[in-house]
C-alpha cells in the first residue's frame, strides 16, 4: 500500500502523534472558546429538571454531591462507561474479545545504534507479522507526519525521540484486572521464534504494561435519553478493537457530526429541537462505528489464524489483492481476478474498507441526514428548523 498515492487520491496527507500531544492541543483549543474545564468531578448520575414547556434540562451529580445542570450532557468517559450505564439504567460491562495488548516505548537513540533496526527509524514504512493467535507490526513515519488509518502497533512518537510498541496476545489477565503491569521476560519468550529483529525489539524494554482488549456493539434502541438532554459519543457508545486503528478517529468523528448537528439548532434548546439534532447524529454514526466494530473483529480472525488452510487463504488474498494496485478497483477489474469488494484481508486498501472508512466527510453526512428527517418530518407534518 503505498499512502503517498492514497494521500493524493484522498486529497489529505496521512498524519501520525501522541495522543497526549492531540489531548493537550484539544484541551487548549476549548479552553480558547470559553469552555470551563472542572477535574476530579466523578459523575454518579444524571437526572432532569424541567425548565419551562418543552424544555428539559439533565444534572450531573457528582460523587461529592455537588451538581452541575445543562441543556445537554454528553457522556465521553470512555470503554467502562458509568454515562452507559446510567442511561440504560442498569449495569453494562464492556464484552471480552479474548486479546490483550503490551504497551511500551522504546528510545529511539538505542534502537539507531543497531544496523538492523535502524531502518525503523530511518525508511518510513509498515511492516507486519501475523502468527497464531498473536501479531505484531511496525509502522514508523517521519516527524509529524500523520498516519490515522493504520494499524498502529510500532510507530515514531515526538519527533522521533520514541518507539510506541504495541503487541496483541491471547487475554491472560485475571477477571476483576483491566490493566496490569507486565513481566517483560514472558513477553519476550511468546515472541522468542519470531522474526530475530522483534526479539532485538524487545530487549530494548525495561517494562511493560498488560492492557485488556473489549468490545462494546451498538446500544440499542438509542444512544440517547427520551427527554434529548442526554447522550453518549467514543468507546461509551461503540468501543472497537484496535485492529482498525480506528477507535480515535470515531470519537473525533462523533464530536465533529454533534458540534455541527448541534450548531443548526442556532442556540435553541427545546426539547423536540434537540432531538432532532441527536436524531441526525445518531443517523449519521451509528451504521459507520458499527461497521468498524465488525470489522475489527473480522480483523482479530485474519491476523491471528493457526498454520493450514485458512492462513494460506489469506496470505493468497492478500497477494491477489496486492496486485490491484494502489486505485481503486472497477467491478469488471474484481470480476476478471475472482475477487470481491470489501474480500482484501489488509483492512485500509480500497477492497478492504478504504473506500468507506477513508473517504467519510462528516459535513456531507450532516447534510445528508438533515434533509432526510426533515422530509420525514414534513411527511408527518411537522416542521423542522435549523440553520442550514
């Protein structure tokens, strides 16, 4: 896959950062608008006031009693989500997948000193290793350049000063732990037949931390309470795998498709305009995180397979697909190499889920979604306002 052509193709380049840095510029950019920034604030529940004839306002109750009221709270608080489970009124833990990651960084000035591992940092390229049940990868850019769509296993950090190092192995963490420290011997030993240039890797590591990996499917019927003064976005609505790399990238999506759903309201507050808003943003995400929770599952299948048919399947599609080149394929291109649309077991070409998961524009889809309920409405008589 050669990203400088999809860049072109794509008209944006592909960018990789910390995502302490993204946290940090995020956090800046609201507190520039205005936004009051409240720490150590646990949410234990929401509950809703009344603020006139057709408007309702959600509070935040806080773990020390203080409470906190708005038109709207959205719950962002991650995969164990306390916002999910206050809006489903019941107990909702996220679902095993049966992985688990190890997280480390490497220096990248150790790793220089080694001719064979040099070239992780100096030739910007990805690299896969796929075995049973386990994988691993490299994906190393220059400085600030941004990959979001691959899969992030091993990539440069902070102008290149560190080597994030991320390795997927069967879940062996106890029931009641998420995250535990790792031992860094038994990390080297389910890698120690591998390629020599992984073990190079891990010997660099002086520890390491055990992350469980969870799934959350889409929460039926809605994201969002009745009364439209309270919803759901990220991991607490539609956690992924990391196998996509793209869980991030949803929960930026999501944020992006409420702000400008929200935006149209033009600073109404009432009840039915409200949510009309979360209705279009429901609409708009719901189809797209569900598809990218079910193919990072499909993706846990293809990397981890066991030597034998199916494994000699995939690396045969993966070559088939190979040979496609870097534009997408037309029907009768597919049909002459017996292959299908979506069939490519390297998930971010156009045949696997590029087509869909790269070339997404979140103003079109607002755009889109709007008039569709507003047709609905209008069909049903009533009138819906916005800014449009």
């Amino acid at each position: 896959m050669d990203f400088h052509a999809y860049a072109d193709q794509l008209g944006t380049p592909f960018w990789d950062f910390h995502r302490a840095n993204l946290h940090l510029e995020l956090l800046n950019r609201a507190k520039e608008l205005g936004a009051d920034i409240t720490t150590n604030a646990r949410v234990v529940d929401v509950q809703y006031e009344s603020a006139g004839e057709g408007v309702t306002r959600s509070i935040a109750v806080l773990g020390d009693g203080r409470r906190r009221s708005a038109d709207l709270i959205v719950g962002a608080d991650g995969i164990n989500s306390k916002c999910r489970e206050i809006l489903l009124g019941k107990p909702d833990p996220p679902l095993l997948t049966g992985d688990l990651a190890y997280r480390l960084l490497l220096n990248t000035e150790d790793m220089i000193k080694d001719p064979e591992l040099r070239g992780f940092i100096e030739d910007p390229q990805v690299n896969y290793w796929m075995g049973p049940d386990a994988h691993a990868g490299t994906l190393s850019l220059p400085p600030l350049s941004l990959q979001l769509t691959s899969h992030k296993v091993n990539y440069v950090l902070r102008g290149g000063k560190l080597f994030n190092m991320v390795l997927l192995v069967p879940d062996d963490l106890p029931a009641d732990a998420n995250t535990l420290a790792g031992n860094v011997d038994e990390m080297r030993a389910l890698y120690q037949n591998w390629d020599p240039r992984i073990s190079k890797l891990l010997l660099l590591c002086d520890s390491v931390t055990k992350w469980r990996l969870c799934i959350r499917p889409g929460l039926d019927p809605t994201w969002s309470h009745a009364s439209g003064a309270f919803t759901i976005l990220g991991d607490a609505a539609h956690a992924t795998l990391p196998y996509l790399a793209s869980g991030a990238g949803m929960s930026l999506e999501d944020g992006h498709v409420l702000g400008l759903c929200l935006g149209k309201l033009n600073g109404t507050t009432t009840d039915a305009q409200k949510k009309t808003a979360l209705d279009v943003y429901e609409r708009c995400r719901r189809r797209r995180t569900e598809r990218v929770v079910a193919r990072g599952t499909t993706q846990q299948h293809l990397y981890h397979v066991h030597d034998g048919p199916d494994q000699i399947a995939r690396d045969d599609l993966l070559r088939a697909y190979t040979r496609l080149g870097n534009s997408p394929a037309t029907k009768d291109m597919l049909v002459d190499a017996g292959l299908k649309d979506e069939g490519d077991p390297f998930p971010w070409r156009w045949e696997g889920c590029g087509k869909w998961l790269l070339t997404y524009i979140c103003e079109d889809d607002v755009e889109a979604r709007w008039e569709e309920v507003a047709r609905e409405a209008k069909k049903d008589g009533v009138e819906v306002r916005a800014v449009l």
